[in-house]
C-alpha cells in the first residue's frame, strides 16, 4: 500500500484549492469509477478530495425550458426526481436503468459525465439535449466536451459543479445493455429540441460519444422510421471489441434509432 491524503472538502473553493495543492490529488464522489480503479492498481493518486458532502453540489432545478442538476446528484436520485419525470421523463428512465441499485445509489451524473466511459448512458443525453457542463471556472457546451475514451475538455483541477440540459419537445433513449453490467453495447438518443433535431449515439464510436448529423437531417424533414431506414454509420467510425464487431454494433444503432423514433 502507499501513502494516501484523504480530505473531505467544505465547499466548491475549498475542493479546488486542496487538488491544487496535491501532488496527484482526484476529486471522489460515488466513486463508482475511481475505486475499482484504485483497487486494481491502475490508478494511484496521492489524494482524494471528498465532494459528496458539499450542500451545493446536489439538487435539481427546473428553470423555463432548462434542468439544471447539480453534480454530485446521485443516479437514483435522478430517477426519481418528480421535476425530471415531469418535464424530461427520458432522462429519469434512462438513470434509473444505469447498472445495479447499489450503483445508482452511489454513483452520479457529476461523476459520470467527468469519466466519459465510451459506454456511459449520460453522455449520450447532455450531446442529445445540447447540455451546458458547468464547471467550478466556466461553462462548456456538450459538443465540446467530450473528446475521446475516457477524455473530455476539463483541465486537471476543474471541477464539474452541474449540468444544464435543454427540456425537450419531445425524445426517446433506447439502449441494448450488456446483461452483465448494463452499460449500453449501443445506446441512442433521439430527441427534437428548439433547434432541430439531435441523435447521439453511446457504446458504439471509435472515439466514444458521437452525433449521427445524417440521421438529424433526415429526421428534421420527416420525422418517421422511414427516414433512417437507410442510413448506415461507416464502420470505419464503429468500435469493436470482445463484446460485439463493428457491424453488430452497425446493425444495432439502426434498431435502437429506429426503437428510439418510435418511442417519441
């Protein structure tokens, strides 16, 4: 074992000064990531910053045509928010469908969102609804947030404080799960906002989280399953691994955008 700091932050400042000065240091909330992580060794930081007991950093709130929910909010929590089911239902289906009870009791969207799992339901619905991820120094629209596996646009001491999602007119997550954790094998959102429409898909992309434009043109024109019928994502832009080829993951993003306009 190794020599590890453990502190439990007071407030958003006071988290952000203590990882400043920490040689290595990580911010913990659910830890559904980080301490499995830790345990296997393949991660080692000289310490951790407790934000699960900062006041701020939990609650929902709705404001006009925008949800605002802070970071350290818990996936249960999510679910069974009545703000949530009443104005984005598909948001509370979709936590309430993230792994096991014991999972959705600790984990959280802060938390979900920050780790970027190429599988992870969440980013798939903050690029869907246009999200705002809010951090403890600015504020970062979706589109430029996630970059990669496990990769988004925060620096090493930002800290994601809320997210702000779009409400909207109406949208639908269809997600095939893997029946051992339940992390989406392919995960698509489909959801018609203000400005037109939005398709992400999870769980499938070589570089995680992605928008599928084709399948927005054609559904802002005709909003039916016969408008995506055709439309095909190149596998050159599909991942694959012991879970499933590049051309099962193909064939499923068509069934569950399909599922997913049917279901609006």
């Amino acid at each position: 074992m190794y020599d590890l700091q453990y502190y439990k932050a007071k407030n958003v400042d006071d988290a952000a000064a203590k990882i400043n000065q920490a040689k290595d240091g990580k911010y913990i909330a659910g830890g559904q990531t980080l301490i499995p992580t830790m345990k296997a060794r393949l991660a080692s930081p000289s310490d951790l910053i407790d934000i699960s007991q900062i006041d701020s950093m939990t609650g929902i709130k709705v404001t006009g045509s925008e949800i605002i929910i802070n970071a350290s909010t818990t996936h249960d929590e999510v679910a069974n928010s009545l703000e949530v089911q009443r104005v984005i239902p598909v948001l509370s289906d979709l936590a309430g469908n993230i792994g096991d009870p014991a999972v959705r009791a600790r984990g959280t969207i802060g938390g979900s969102v920050a780790n970027n799992d190429p599988a992870a339901d969440y980013p798939a619905i903050c690029l869907g609804l246009d999200a705002t991820i809010i951090t403890n120094l600015r504020e970062i629209n979706a589109n430029d947030f996630f970059e990669s596996f496990f990769e988004t646009s925060l620096k090493d001491d930002e800290l994601i404080v809320a997210i702000k999602l779009n409400v909207p007119i109406k949208a639908a997550y269809k997600k095939f799960p893997n029946p051992a954790s339940r992390y989406a094998m392919v995960g698509v959102f489909i959801g018609i906002l203000e400005n037109g429409a939005r398709v992400s898909i999870t769980g499938a992309g070589n570089t995680g989280v992605f928008r599928s434009l084709d399948m927005e043109k054609a559904l802002e024109k005709d909003f039916s399953v016969a408008a995506i019928s055709n439309i095909k994502v190149p596998l050159s832009e599909i991942m694959f691994d012991l879970h499933g080829s590049a051309e099962y993951r193909a064939h499923l993003i068509g069934v569950m955008a399909k599922r997913a306009v049917m279901s609006c």
